[in-house]
C-alpha cells in the first residue's frame, strides 16, 4: 500500500491527473515521501509512453496512408504527451537553456534558471527539442506502427529512468525554499533507484520479448550517452543539479532513444 500511495503522489505531481479528495487524503504527504515516488518515474513514463502509442496508433489507423499521416500522428501523440504532463519538462528544458547560454557564471546562471520568463535560449532550445521528437516520429511513423509505438513507451521510461543517476551521483545546487516542490533535493536511496530499474527492466523485458533483444541496444547507448553529456554538462557549471536539470537531461534521454531506435531501424 505504501507503493501503492507513492505512485499515486508521483502521478498527482508529475501529471495532470487530479488526485484529489478521499484519494488525496488516504495517499497523504511529505517530503520523504515525495522523495520516495521517485522510485515510480519510470512508471509514471510507461503511462506517458502508453498514451502517446494509443494516440499515434488510432489516427494512423484512421488517416489515410502516406508520409503525412505520420507526420499528424507525430504532432497529436506529442501534444497528448505535453497537456498530461504539464510540460513539466520541457519547461526544465528552456530554464536550463537560458541559464547556461545566458551566463558563464554559475551564480547567475543558476539565477536566471529560477525565472519564470522564456528568454532566447530557452526558446531556441525547445524549438529545436520539438523539431526533432516530431521528425524523429514522423520517420519511425512511416516506417512501421509497432516500431513508433515501441519507440514512445520505451524513451518515455528510459528518459525518466536515467537522470535518477543525476541524483546519485550529483548534489542538489537549487534554491532550498523550493525543497518541498522538489522532491530530489535529497540524493535517492538505494532502495527506491532500485525499484525505478525495476520498473525500465520489467518494459525492457516485455519490448525485447515483442521486438527483440537487439532492438534495445541502440536506443540504451544513445540515451545513456545523452545522459553522460548532460551529467557533465551540470557538473562542470553548476556544480550539480536543479530540479530543471532533471527535466532538461529527460528531454535529452527522450529525444536520444528515438534516434537510436531510428538509426537501428
């Protein structure tokens, strides 16, 4: 039941699922148990993945067939992806974006990263991320409908999976009065890094089992390598990690397993 109520706090701050009333009241909260939701990322991304799949699937099917039809499935499984997630990440994105390309310097880097306001790199930066998720979809959408579908749920997973390791192996650098919306501040234990593996392994192990073990090769070395970029990226300026870190290096992981599953197909 514990579990139980850490993945619903999971899907009630990380998605805009309502969790509210009786529910949110038996669910509960604190601040170590938004730390241990953690373990339940990759959970809340099979949920994320299997939604964009169930959009991109019905309106391949229900639009004529052609290049087109795939660039609108392309389109629609990534809005229905941003109105359930509130854009959580992508606004990670261009925060990073803007406080990296608009200061060397840490200090002000990390304060421009609390503004709210979209500046040119921000801006720039989910330009670019949007451009290539649609045209990396479009092209797994032309070539087969099992590959794109696997291709969602798989990076949406992975892509929340892998800066988990950010935690572990970075201190949290972000403004501390934001602590208790940032469930990350403390590193995550060993317990519930492993329970979020266990969730990547039991999707890997259906995807390989339907697809095939090598289907998994080359979208894992992309994502991870996103990963080592990004984690060397926020060690070398910031010393460490925010909470837009987080959402930056998932962007990051998402957009590099659709090229790895693009470039093995």
């Amino acid at each position: 039941m514990a579990a139980l109520r850490h993945f619903l706090l999971a899907l009630q701050f990380f998605t805009r699922v309502p969790v509210t009333g009786r529910l949110a009241d038996w669910v509960g909260f604190s601040p170590a148990m938004l730390r241990a939701s953690a373990a339940h990322f990759p959970g809340i991304g099979l949920l994320v993945g299997l939604l964009a799949a169930a959009v991109a699937a019905l309106l391949l099917a229900a639009l004529p067939p052609g290049p087109l039809a795939a660039c609108v499935a392309a389109v629609f499984s990534t809005l229905a992806t941003v109105l359930f997630t509130g854009a959580l990440h992508e606004d990670g994105l261009a925060d990073v974006a803007d406080g990296l390309g608009g200061s060397p310097d840490r200090a002000r880097a990390l304060e421009i990263m609390k503004d709210s306001r979209i500046g040119s790199f921000g801006a720039l930066a989910l330009g670019l991320a949007l451009a290539a998720k649609l045209s990396l979809l479009a092209l797994l959408g032309t070539l087969d409908l099992r590959v794109l579908c696997t291709a969602l749920v798989l990076a949406h997973v992975l892509s929340r999976a892998w800066p988990l390791l950010l935690v572990r192996w970075l201190p949290y650098v972000g403004d501390a009065a934001g602590v208790r919306a940032k469930p990350m501040a403390d590193a995550i234990s060993g317990a519930s890094l492993a329970a979020a593996w266990l969730w990547t392994a039991l999707v890997a192990t259906g995807i390989a089992a339907w697809q095939g073990p090598l289907f998994l090769l080359a979208p894992l070395l992309a994502s991870a390598l996103a990963l080592a970029v990004m984690a060397r990226l926020f060690q070398r300026r910031l010393q460490g990690f925010t909470g837009d870190c987080l959402g930056a290096a998932q962007q990051a992981c998402e957009i590099a397993c659709y090229l790895g599953v693009a470039v093995a197909a």
